[in-house]
C-alpha cells in the first residue's frame, strides 16, 4: 500500500463486471444513511451534542447549508424536497422562520468557530429576490463568525433561468464565490421531456458572467438516464459543455422512482435508455471528460486537475457530504431549513419535511428537528471505512486502530470475492480499489454497511450506474 492515493488516471470499464455486481445501494453521503434516523433523537439530543462540539480545542471551524426549497418550474425528474410555485410571497414567511432559526442555532456554538464553508441549496435558491437573499446573508452573519474575503467556500445552486440581470453581481457582493448550475442535457427532446427547458447560449451567459464579477469556481450538473437520451444526443451535450470549460462536472444516474416521486410519473419509461444504453452513456461520459483533462473524483465528479477537489483527493483529504465531495472534512456541518441534513460531533439531525410544521416549530421557539442518530463506536468504525474508500479509493488496516482482520473477518472474505473478479487488492496491509472497481465502489463499501435494508426496501436507493 502506497502512504497516500495518488490520482487515477483512467477508469477501466469492464462492463460484464459491471453488469454482474451492479445493484441498487445508498449513495452514502452519510454513514448511517437517512434510513436510520431515528424519530427519539430529540432537540434536548442535539443541543446536548453542539455544547459537546464546542469542548473541542482548538475549536473546529462550522460548515453552514441553507436549504431553500421554492421553484417556479417542475422539472419531472427532481426527487429533492421543493416547493414549486409561481407565488413568490410564499417565500416570505419561510424567511421569517429561516431567520429564526439561524438565531436558535447560533446559540449553541461558540462565536470562535469561523465558518470556512457556506451553501446555499434547494429548490431554487435565486428564486428568492436580491433584497431577500442580503437580508438572509446579513442576519447570517450577524450571528456567526463567517470567515472573511475569500477565505471561506462560500457556494450557491443556480437555476440559469432564475438569474436576473443583478442577481450574480449581488451574491458576489455576499460573499459567494462558488457556483453550481443545474443542466441535466442540452437535448431539445430531452428537456422538453423532462420540463425543463434550458438553452446553451442562456447557461453560457450565466457561466460568463459569473466568472466576470469573480466567481472562482463553477461547477455544472448533468443527468444520464432521461428520456430520449441517446449516444449521440449524449455526444452533442458534452461537446457544449467541455466548450463552456467549468471547473467541475457532476453527473448523474437518473433513477425513476415514480411510486415515491409523484412528479416522475410524467416520464414515459418506454422512452428512457435501456440499461445497456445507460452504461454506454456512462463510458461516453468518463471518456470524453478525462479525455478532456479533467481528473475522476469520487464515484461521479470530475474536476481540473488545478480544482482544490483534485488536489485534496491527490493528497488524501478529501470528504464526503450531503452536498456530495468536499475539502472541509473537519467542519461540523450546521444545517437550517426544512428537511435539512446536519452532522455535528459525528452525530446526525434532519428538520421536519414539512413545511407548516416546520413553520409551526419555529413559532413555538422550538429548533425543528424531526430525527437523528448518534452512531455507535461500530457505526462510527464502518463510516470511517465506508469514507475513506468511497473518497480515496483506498484504506490502510493501520488507520483504523482496530485488528481488521478480527473486526472484520465476514467482510474481508466478501472482500476476497470482488478481489477475484479485479475490482480491489487485498493484502495484509489494506485494501486499494483497482481501475476496473471504481465504477462500484458503492457496491464495494456496502460490504461494510450493517445496516442495508431487504431486498424490498432496497427500491429506495438507485443503481449503483
């Protein structure tokens, strides 16, 4: 085993080992998943865990998201929690209740705690107005320490279509200085498909001018697996996309889930591409982003070699989150809004989903929490396994302050299994995912998930590609 990763530079697609190992698994942005939430974790659990957090010296800096959940469009094929509406008062009072919220959370850490990184996700974050968005920052900063200038990773998801003329200019002026915009496919047919129509010269503004007004980075979404999805539609979108040269790409399984996501029963499943057809989008994919310079990150990022992603996944820090890959691996993760996800000490909360009670929480004085969990020393052991393979594609037995092969014996032996089909090496001193694993390795860190549910309730996750 080397000390630390080193880039790879290539992903072997074997798609009869592809084919034989890929079934459906959690996406693991967090270890245990959300299906292990816990109803009995209480506010009283959570302000006793931050008080916790802040024992810690010197004090870890705070990581800060802001779930704002309002869109004007439905796109059929979102599965993230929103409120579509044409009413923009409607986010008025979610505002109001949000800012309370800031204040109850603020109390419970120590002001010395900077925050290093801040997002804002949703919905459609610049669904709300310019006015809106400085009131939202400034009581944001009245109370927490937010790291000065540039210091911090300060991101926002954009909707090019909810961008008006000011609106960049503005959230420069708030400190953002990172950028992710949605695409999923500049295909006609797909987005008309999908209900969101969204034109290259439009997207191309939006990139232009935030890089204008000093945004350091932008990062683009895309989704493979929609309607009317071909190779050679698949072809078109990259080329548009490597043209408009982001700093990072995310892309996407589509996974259609229309009993749990109404709005995805306007998908016409006889016009999806087949399993076969999705790997070979998934090979376009890696071949034409690493063909174009970009580094693999993770299990579906791909970044510049000179983007801070590349360069903590080179030196072994890179971290896994909510928001999917990040730099920040010490921040306790302060989450507001509702249905929010936070990680504080290791422990995990999520505010309520819905929106009236979320509100109604707030008004009583009350955080609005619904669930959470505080992992055991074995949940804790796994997710420090699960994390350091799904990020850096290699783990060393000395790290773990354990005897693995004792610990675990049952996982080692599955482990030796996937070792002969060429997605891992095992020996004495760790494990290491090979070219041809890095395609699975959802399905490689399952083998150290105690808690995968049955084979019913595994409907709920995607497949792994």
């Amino acid at each position: 085993m080397t000390p630390k990763m080193r880039r790879m530079a290539h992903v072997d697609f074997d798609r009869a080992l592809i084919e034989r190992h890929n079934v459906s698994g959690p996406r693991y942005t967090s270890y245990p998943t959300v299906l292990q939430f816990d109803t009995a974790f209480r506010e009283t659990d959570y302000r006793r865990i931050a008080a916790a957090s802040n024992a810690v010296d010197p004090p870890t800096d705070l990581s800060l998201y802001f779930h704002l959940p309002f869109c004007a469009r439905l796109c059929y094929y979102c599965a993230c929690n929103k409120v579509v509406t044409k009413r923009r008062d409607v986010a008025v009072p979610y505002l109001e209740r949000l800012q309370r919220e800031i204040v109850l959370q603020s109390e419970l850490y120590d002001r010395r705690r900077t925050v290093t990184q801040l997002h804002w996700g949703g919905g459609t974050p610049t669904f709300l107005s310019e006015t809106q968005m400085r009131t939202l920052m400034d009581t944001t900063r009245r109370h927490f320490t937010l790291a000065p200038g540039d210091a911090g990773e300060f991101g926002i998801e954009l909707d090019p279509r909810e961008v008006r003329e000011p609106t960049l200019a503005v959230l420069r002026d708030l400190g953002f200085n990172r950028a992710s915009l949605g695409i999923q496919d500049f295909e006609p047919a797909v987005q008309k498909a999908v209900n969101r129509i969204q034109s290259e010269s439009l997207t191309g503004r939006v990139i232009d001018e935030a890089r204008r007004v000093g945004f350091s980075s932008v990062s683009v979404d895309l989704i493979y697996g929609l309607p009317f999805q071909t190779p050679a539609t698949m072809a078109a979108t990259l080329d548009k996309i490597i043209a408009l040269d982001p700093d990072r790409v995310s892309i996407y399984n589509y996974a259609h889930l229309p009993e749990r996501f109404p709005p995805q029963r306007r998908l016409d499943a006889a016009t999806m591409p087949s399993a076969a057809m999705k790997l070979d989008l998934l090979k376009l994919c890696i071949e034409r982003f690493t063909g174009a310079g970009y580094d693999y990150i993770g299990m579906d990022h791909f970044a510049k070699p000179t983007d801070e992603l590349a360069k903590a996944q080179s030196a072994g820090s890179l971290h896994r989150n909510f928001q999917g890959y990040s730099t920040h691996s010490d921040c306790d993760l302060v989450a507001m809004g509702m249905t929010a996800i936070g990680t504080v000490g290791g422990s995990f909360y999520q505010n309520l989903k819905d929106l009236d009670a979320y509100g109604a929480a707030l008004d009583a004085g009350r955080l609005p929490i619904e669930k959470g969990l505080e992992p055991d020393a074995d949940d804790r052991l796994r997710r420090r396994v699960i994390m350091q393979l799904i990020c850096q594609f290699e783990l060393r037995f000395a790290d773990c302050a354990v005897d693995f092969a004792a610990t675990f014996a049952p996982e080692l032996l599955r482990l030796a299994a996937m070792a002969d089909d060429g997605l891992l090496v095992l020996d004495a001193d760790g494990i290491r995912v090979t070219a041809k694993g890095r395609l699975l390795i959802r399905n490689i860190c399952m083998v150290f998930d105690r808690h995968l549910p049955s084979n019913a309730e595994t409907k709920r996750f995607s497949k792994a590609i």
